[in-house]
C-alpha cells in the first residue's frame, strides 16, 4: 500500500440490472446531449462526497465502513421520474430520503471519530438522487434534455443492503469495497 493521496467517495448502488438501466440514460445523455461526465460513476447515491486520504490510511475507512454497515439494516429505495439541480444535473428522483438521511446521519460520527476526516470534509447535508447528467452539460442542452425527461417517466427499486466504497483509478470510479448491512 503507498502512502500517495487517494479519491473515494461513499455510496449505495443498486443491484446490477438497475445499474445498467441508469447507464443508458447516461448514455442517452452523452449521445444526445454531449454529457458524459457522469458516465465515470456506476450508478449510485452518494453518502459521502469524494474526499483525499492517504492510502496508506485506507485502513481506517474500511473498518469505519464495516462497523457501521454492521449496525445497520436493509431498507426500499424507490425512484420514480426525473429531477434537477439548475443549471447543470439531471437525476432520477429518489422518493423517500428519510432512511437514506439516517443513514447519512450515522455514518457521519464513524468518518469523523474514526477516519481522520474533518467535518469540512465530511458531508453535513445529503439530497438523494441518481445523476444522469452533470459538469459537461450545458445550460442550453441542460434546458432540452429538461424539457424532455420532466414528463418522461421511470421507475425503480433496490434493496439498499451495502454501503460501497468507489476509489478513482486516475480515469473512473471502480467500486472498491462493499460492506454487508448487518442487522
């Protein structure tokens, strides 16, 4: 393990077929609308924006993960449409953020006592969703892809059962680790 600075960020995916489902829409995105960004990332919700630690430190955060996916239980996620972050993100709608923000609200006290992150670095506040377009997108596409997807519909859901942590090889996220919930 080097002891050179690593990005990770903390996530639920879902399952395998879900996941494909959400990368042709971010494949739609790139083909039709020249974004591409947010085809780095497998499809996922973000516990816990991208932070810089040591690998050598590593260590920490997957114990931290492990104990707190130890604690923590299976729960139903639903999407269902599209939603917007003005004037750059297009997402597919997460319906109920309350056992995700608990979540969150657990695993932040295990990043900050246990990881050597700062509460700067560590997210206070998290929106659920799942990122189609972001960055490269812009505002005029943004305005027709928008026009377009707030009446277009979708549907999912996923047994949120894992936390995952994603690691950047330079290029793309990889999905690095997953932790079992254990209650």
């Amino acid at each position: 393990m080097s002891n050179k600075l690593q990005l990770y960020y903390i996530a639920l995916l879902p399952g395998e077929e879900l996941r494909e489902r959400v990368k042709a829409l971010k494949l739609e995105m790139k083909e039709r609308f020249g974004a591409s960004h947010a085809l780095k990332s497998p499809a996922h919700i973000t516990l816990q924006m991208p932070f810089r630690m040591q690998e050598s430190d590593e260590q920490r955060i997957i114990v931290s993960l492990e104990e707190c996916a130890a604690e923590s239980a299976p729960f139903e996620v639903d999407l269902n449409g599209f939603d917007c972050f003005p004037p750059r993100v297009l997402f597919v709608r997460v319906m109920n953020h309350e056992p995700i923000n608990e979540l969150h609200h657990r695993l932040r006290p295990f990043l900050l006592i246990k990881t050597g992150l700062t509460d700067k670095q560590v997210s206070g506040r998290i929106h659920p969703h799942m990122t189609i377009a972001t960055r490269d997108l812009t505002e005029e596409a943004f305005n027709r892809a928008w026009l377009e997807l707030k009446v277009r519909p979708f549907q999912g859901h996923f047994t949120a059962d894992n936390l995952t942590l994603l690691k950047h090889n330079g290029k793309h996220w990889d999905i690095y680790r997953m932790f079992p919930f254990g209650k």
